[in-house]
C-alpha cells in the first residue's frame, strides 16, 4: 500500500509531546515503535535476525520484518508518523515523504552530561556527532527540502507549530 510518510526524531530522547500535536493536525497516524516490537518478538525468523545486530546500517536483513510489521501496524491507514531515523533506512527508497528533527534531546544530553562531570569539549562534541550523524542520515535518504530541524529553544506548541506547517506542505 502506497502511504504518505513523516519520520519524526528527536533521540535520543522518547517522543516529544509535540509530535503527537503534529500528527493529529496533519491526520497522521502515530505508530508507535513499542507496536512494532511487539509484531516482531512473534516472528521466530524476524528474532533470528534481530539477535545479528539491531541498527539498519549493521543488519539490512532486518528492514523486510519492520516493513512487515508496519503493514500489520499501520493497517489501513494512508497516512502514517513514524519515529526515529531509523526508519528512512528500513523503508525503501521513496517510501518516506519527509522528516523532521528535534535535537531537544541531545541538548538535554549534554547538561546531564556537564552536571555529571564530562568537559564541555566532551559533550559539545558528542552532540555535535551525534546531531550531524542524525542530519547526515536523514539527507542521504531525502533531498533537504523535505527535511526540516526544528530550533532546540522553541517551546513545544511552536515545534508543533513548525513540523504541522512542514507536513501539510509536502502533501
């Protein structure tokens, strides 16, 4: 089934709250990972498969069980919100309309990481990393049009605000 898609991410942390807010006003069906999971844990093939790595990059093999169990997630619905990057690998090429960035997560990363004694360097570094690695994935899977990074210090209702804008947009 042909689908409009929308990959959220802002690990790496758990969904931000204004995704849910996004996908109600853009009529996106949030699938939740956890569903998927569970869809999977049920497959003796697809747990083979996980247990030789669990990210997309280091076992493609295992993108055929996330599609799989997508379809069985997803149903019937047309338009769906996915969350995490992961995803833009799982799929196939064309599969994904757009993504959207949140690096709110990875900012909250680096206080924890300071209150907890690493050096500024130590942790402007891995978020730097870390952000430009999300970025990187994204754009090697959708032109830069369709990705959007929405601005770390914007409250919650201006994000929503923002991806909402962006999705409706693209379709």
């Amino acid at each position: 089934m042909k689908r409009f898609v929308i990959v959220f991410d802002n690990e790496p942390a758990t969904p931000a709250p204004w995704i849910a807010t996004a996908c109600a006003a853009t009529q996106l069906h949030f699938v939740d990972n956890d569903a998927i999971i569970e869809v999977m844990s049920k497959n003796k093939e697809a747990q083979k498969v996980l247990l030789e790595g669990p990210s997309p990059d280091k076992n493609p093999k295992a993108a055929a069980f996330y599609k799989e169990a997508l379809e069985q997630v997803a149903g019937d619905k047309t338009r769906v919100g996915l969350y995490s990057t992961n995803w833009l690998q799982y799929l196939d090429k064309g599969a994904v309309n757009g993504c959207v960035i949140d690096f709110s997560g990875l900012e909250e990363q680096r206080a924890q990481g300071l209150a907890q004694g690493l050096t500024q360097k130590q942790v402007d570094d891995y978020v730097k990393t870390y952000s430009a690695q999300l970025q990187n994935k994204a754009l090697k899977a959708l032109p830069a049009d369709r990705v959007l990074t929405l601005p770390v210090k914007e409250p919650v209702a201006k994000k929503a605000e923002l991806a909402t804008a962006f999705i409706k947009k693209l379709g």
